[in-house]
C-alpha cells in the first residue's frame, strides 16, 4: 500500500475550505451590521456599552484572523494539488519522503 493524492479532491477541498473563508466574511458583516447599540454614552450604561464595543472589536478580529487562515490554506491547497497533478510520481515519492512521518 503506497502513498497516493487524488489532485481532484484537493481541489475539492480547498473549494470547501474556500467557502467556509466566504461563510466567515459573511459572519463578519453581519456581526458589523448588528452590533452597533445605539444609546447614548453617558451615565451608567456607557460600562455596558464600552464592554460590549470592546467584545465586538475582539469578535471581529477572529473572524478576519479565521479567514485570513482560510484564505491561505485555499490557496495553499490549490497549489498542492497543481504540484501532484504536474510532477511525475517518482519526483512526488522523493518529495514526500523529506517531510516528517505523520503522527496517525
């Protein structure tokens, strides 16, 4: 049993990691549409409201961070199943055989 890449599926992948970056930037707007409150800033609500902003601020940081994370690993993959579907099975063997064993 050896070492096979389907470069197709790596493609499918990376359209499902692809939308999933989509998903998150939607997230993002919606978040960024409905967390604005819109009371006034002054007396005692402003703590609420200072914490609250500061929430969203850290929310909207994660999802650009997520898919900033997800951008890469679409492009990443894309070019991973170019290099299987363009590079003979002896070069790719040889290639493999530099990186780690795998922890499965």
């Amino acid at each position: 049993m050896g070492f096979q890449v389907q470069a197709g599926d790596l493609d499918g992948y990376a359209a499902q990691v692809g939308r999933a970056a989509d998903d998150v930037q939607q997230a993002k707007k919606y978040a960024q549409n409905n967390s604005d409150v819109g009371v006034s800033d002054q007396g005692l609500i402003e703590l609420i409201i200072g914490a609250h902003r500061s929430v969203v601020d850290e929310v909207n940081a994660a999802m650009t961070r997520a898919e900033s994370v997800l951008r890469a690993a679409e492009t990443e993959l894309k070019k991973s199943a170019t290099y299987y579907r363009t590079t003979d099975t002896s070069t790719a063997r040889s290639m493999d055989a530099t990186f780690p064993s795998s922890k499965r």
